[in-house]
C-alpha cells in the first residue's frame, strides 16, 4: 500500500509540474489537491498501520507475560509439592518417635489383674468362712456322741457310757477313731472333719460311718423322715475326702 501511494504521489506531482510549465490552470488546481488528498489518505494509513503494529507488539508482550507467568505458576505448582512432602516428612519423623516409645511403654507396662475373676484362693476362703457358720445348738450333743463312740472304740468307756480303765476296744467302732470332729452348718448341711487315713478304708464301711452320723443329726435336730436328713460332707481339712450324693441323700462318693 505505501508503495502505491509513492507511486501516485510521484505522477501528480510530474503532472503538476508539466501543468506550471503549459500554464493550465485547471490540471495545476487538479495535482495540487490530488496531491493534498494523497497526503491526507496516506497520513491516515500510516497512522493504522502504527496503531496496529502497536497492537500486535502489545499483545506479543502480553502473550509473553502471560506465558512467562504460566510457567512460573507451573514451576511454582511443581515445586511446592516437594516442599509439602519434606514437610510432612520431617513431621512424620518427629512424630514416629513419640509413637514408638508410647508403644514400648504400653509393652512394658506390667498386665493388670482382672478384679472380675476372683482368684481360686479367695473362692476357697469364702466357703471356708461359710462353712465355719456353725449351728451351735447342736453342737454340744454333736461332741458328746462322738467322744463316746471313741470310747468305745478304745475301750475307754463302758456299754452305761461311763469311763472306765478295764475296758476292752470294740473292733465295731473303730471308724470313729478316723473321725475328729462333726458340725451341723446351718441347719442345711453336716461337715465332718477326718485324718487323711479315712481313704484306706472300705467304702461299705465309709457309707456305715456316713449313715450313722446322718441317723444321730435327725435325732438330735427332730428331723421326722428319712427325706429331711442332711447332705452330709467329710473333709481333711481342705481337702474333700467324699460326700452325699445331691439325689440320693442315703448313697455316698468318696475319692480315692
């Protein structure tokens, strides 16, 4: 387009110059404001052209800008997670430490005991303590009957049942002497302590034994049927030597 102008703009003013020279004055009046509006129009391209090229050199930049920020951004988005990640990785390894040795310490932190469960030697002394619950109304009767079946079973004392020094042992009591003492245990139940040597006896003469005790006890707490006579358990101290069965009051199990 500047090229064109140049063009025209040279040939009117060739023509202006040819017009002087013949004197005409219309083609003189003609190239001058050809020349004019040349002038006018090319002024206005070049303005265009400038606004345009400044555009262009604008958005350019901008581009660039905008471009160069982009990959700041990015450089910025790459780079932060590293961060992060020493981060979280110095908090982890500070905290690791702290959750091991809390760890360790539960470890070595002695088992508490159970306060649930009581231990087998509490349950014992709590039936030991119930046992000793002795109904003593019986008791002195329970002592006498066996004081003297030991007499006669030594020959200490006579068939009135009083003690003598001639006496001779009667060999059909001589169970008693394994026996040491008979309680009644609220009037539910007969304990009755014995040595340890009460095991090498029969059981027919372990069930005699049993029976009788059992016999004497209805006897003395006015029991009136054989269905009211109480279980009846034979002990050496802790130890259970036998007992009553729970069904059959009048049949025994002993240990061997």
């Amino acid at each position: 387009m500047d090229n064109l102008f140049l063009v025209l703009m040279l040939i009117s003013i060739g023509v202006l110059i040819y017009s002087i020279k013949k004197k005409n004055k219309k083609y003189i009046i003609l190239s001058i404001v050809g020349i004019l509006v040349f002038f006018v129009a090319f002024g206005m391209t070049a303005d265009e052209v400038k606004s345009t090229n400044k555009k262009e050199v604008t958005s350019k930049s901008t581009k660039k800008s905008n471009t160069k920020e982009t990959s700041q951004d990015k450089k910025k988005v790459k780079a932060s997670p590293k961060k992060e990640k020493t981060v979280v990785k110095k908090e982890t390894e500070k905290e690791t430490p702290k959750k091991e040795k809390k760890e360790n310490k539960e470890v070595n932190k002695p088992k508490e005991k159970k306060t649930k469960d009581k231990p087998k030697e509490s349950v014992k002394k709590e039936t030991t303590k119930k046992k000793k619950e002795v109904t003593n109304a019986y008791q002195k009767d329970l002592d006498e009957y066996l004081e003297m079946n030991k007499g006669w079973a030594n020959g200490t004392i006579d068939a009135d049942g009083n003690p003598t020094d001639s006496g001779a042992p009667n060999q059909d009591y001589y169970l008693w002497n394994y026996v040491t003492n008979i309680k009644v245990i609220e009037d539910k139940e007969i304990e009755v302590q014995a040595t340890e040597d009460l095991k090498t006896i029969p059981n027919s003469d372990k069930d005699n034994l049993a029976s009788s005790i059992q016999g004497y006890v209805m006897s003395v707490t006015g029991a009136e049927s054989a269905d009211d006579r109480l279980p009846i358990y034979f002990y050496n101290g802790e130890n259970a030597l036998g007992n009553s069965k729970i069904l059959e009051k009048n049949k025994y199990s002993w240990v061997k």
